[in-house]
C-alpha cells in the first residue's frame, strides 16, 4: 500500500499490532451469540416466503408469456446445460472464498504481519462464503446479513472494530469494482451490439464512470490522509475515514501481487454467475451475445441492492427476466432460464450457507463462561 495512506490501527503507530488479537467485549460476545444457528422456524418462514414469492413471479409472469409457450420450451429443453449452471455456482462460491483470502494477505502485506500468524485455510475461507451467502438469503436487507457475519469472523480473527470495518469494505469494494468494470466493458461492447438498448448501455457507461471520478477524487494521496484521520471525530467523521482507506487501499490492488489475486478471484466470482445464468438460458435454447447478457445481468442485479427482509430472490428474478427480454430473450425463455438459474444460485446453496454458518459461529464463539478467550489472529480451522 501507498506510504501515503493512513495507518489503518487505531491502536497506535505500529502497524505490527494488528497482528495481536483483541479481547471482545461482553456485549459484543453477545451480539455475536445472537448469530448463532438459526432457529429452524427463522429458516422454514424465509424458505416458506422465498417460494411463495417464485410461485407468484412465475404465475404473474407466465400469463403475461402464455403458459402454452411456456410449457412448450420446457418440453424442448436441453437438460443437460443445467451442469453447466451448476459449474458456474461452484466458481462463484470459490471466487469469493478465494477473494476473502486474497484481501486479508494484502491486509497482511500492507500492515507487515508475520504471515505465519495470519494464515486462513481454504476450506475456512470457504465456508465463511457459504455461511455469508445463507444469512443474505435468510435475511436479505440489501446483503447487510451477509456483511455482518463476515465483519465478526473478521473480528474473532483478532481485527480491531476499525481494521474490520476497513477490511469488510476493502473486500467488498474490490468485489464490486470488478463487477462495475465487468458491467462497463459489456456496456462498451453493446453500443456495437444492436439488441441492447442504447439506454441500457449509456447509463452504465456514464454512470460508472461518474461513480469512479468521485472514488478517485477521494482517493487522491493527499486527500487519502486528510479523510482517513478520525481520530476524535464523530461517528459520520470516523465512516468517511473507514470507506475513504478502504478505496485507497483498492486503488492500489493492482500495483501489489496480492492485490491482484483478490481483483483475479473476484473476476471468477462474477464470471462463475454469468456463465451460471448463459447456460440456464441455453438449455431453452437461446443463445445470448456477451454484450447482451452482461449488461442485463448487471442491471438486474443492481435490485438486489433493495432491501427486501427475508428474501433477496423475487427483485433479482423479475428485473434479471425483464431486463433479458429487453435485450432481445423471449419472455418465456428469459423466465424459465433465470428461474432454473436460480435454483442453482439460491435454492441449492442455501441449506449448506446456513449450516456453514452455523459451524463457524459455535467454533469461533467463546462460550458465555469464557468470552475473555482470545483466538489466534489467522485461526485456520
């Protein structure tokens, strides 16, 4: 990382405290307790209310298609795509998993942490993308579940509160650059492509740029230092300073080799899903340009943003299908393609998210009669 960021401990100068584990506090022992396995009713009601919300986008969306079409491309398909589907879904939890790890050994690199003390296992890391995914499902608010699960196992993995936060949003920062540069490059490549609206291409294309002018503005070295120092401040103060070092540390990812490990796992985090939702349609047999799909991937995606407690499946299905048939799909195709998408993307991963979740949560908590207890910064269990 730049020498000019700031030093991203708020324990003192030496960036080699951070490699000491911090106690946590009974109450947030407690928070974390809270996070234990979810009640079997918690996940009967998510389930039980994901698929009532399928069952209405199908029946909504089948009339609107002709459930006669409907049932005639079901009778043509090409199963055996599906494997392709669920290829894809193996990639998008490896992506992340891989991601997770990459952006704490650039954690590492940038604060000088012996790496023998801050190793993460690969079946650990992914099972904090599983258990990540599961609570997303169970409680969507935009994949703020998800976000405060990764944020604990950040914490019982020895980060301060603030090199948590900076670490949680540098992960996702980077995910989410990569996504938007995806997004970008589809949309330059659809203003040639002429099934994508002109519309869809042009606002990605001016408004992700507009998004990167402002990270940029923010980043700058010396503006770096001045919004990254909090000490003192209010809580408004101290979130600047958070997000401003954590877009200043992304913006540096690809001058390190690290760095750029997390922008490659992260690539193949995205890339997984496409191929996921391309094959999905193709065992319907249409055949989408990679224009087309990608910018109607990400528009679609972008409803996952909206908070919808309990589910974070119906926005994302009914934009994906519309924004798909804008791009030249069939209704019915585009409907059927992101349903059987999903159940690859949601249905099957779900269970095993929340039970990831699960076994991490016991393993890492302290019980109530030891929340004293410190665990090693890089737990590799």
């Amino acid at each position: 990382m730049s020498e000019h960021l700031p030093p991203s401990d708020e324990a003192g100068p030496d960036p080699r405290a951070a490699s000491q584990p911090e106690p946590m506090s009974p109450a947030a022992a407690d928070r974390l307790e809270a996070l234990r396995a979810p009640r079997p009713a918690q996940v009967a009601l998510a389930a039980g209310v994901a698929l009532i919300v399928t069952a209405v986008l199908v029946v909504s969306i089948g009339r609107f298609a002709g459930f006669t079409k409907l049932g005639d491309t079901l009778n043509g398909a090409a199963w055996g795509w599906l494997g392709l589907c669920a290829l894809g879904q193996i990639g998008v939890f490896v992506g992340y998993a891989g991601a997770f790890r990459a952006s704490l050994a650039e954690s590492v690199s940038a604060q000088n942490i012996d790496p023998e003390n801050s190793q993460v296992g690969v079946w650990y890391s992914l099972k904090v993308a599983l258990g990540g995914f599961g609570l997303t499902q169970l409680v969507a608010a935009g994949g703020a579940a998800g976000m405060a699960f990764t944020f604990w196992v950040l914490r019982r993995l020895g980060f301060s509160k603030r090199n948590a936060m900076v670490q949680l949003i540098t992960l996702n920062t980077a995910v989410y650059l990569v996504f938007g540069v995806l997004g970008w490059l589809g949309a330059l490549v659809g203003l040639l492509d002429p099934a994508v609206p002109k519309a869809m291409t042009l606002s990605w294309l001016a408004g992700f740029i507009a998004v990167i002018a402002v990270a940029r503005w923010f980043t700058q070295p010396h503006r770096a230092v001045s919004f990254g120092a909090a000490d003192g401040a209010g809580r408004l103060r101290r979130a600047l300073a958070v997000g401003v070092t954590a877009a200043a540390r992304v913006r540096t990812c690809t001058r390190t080799a690290d760095g750029r490990r997390l922008l490659n796992w992260s690539l193949l985090y995205w890339v997984g899903d496409l191929v996921s939702l391309w094959a999905a349609l193709r065992a319907f047999g249409v055949t989408v340009s990679v224009a087309a799909i990608v910018v109607a991937y990400v528009m679609g995606y972008l409803a996952q943003s909206v908070p919808i407690p309990l589910i974070a499946t119906g926005g994302v299905d009914a934009a994906t299908t519309f924004t798909l048939r804008a791009v030249g799909v069939p209704i019915e195709v585009a409907l059927l393609g992101v349903v059987a998408h999903r159940v690859f993307a949601f249905w099957l991963p779900v269970f095993p998210g929340l039970w990831s979740a699960t076994v991490l949560v016991r393993e890492e908590i302290p019980a109530s009669g030891r929340r004293g207890r410190l665990f090693p910064w890089g737990r590799s269990a």
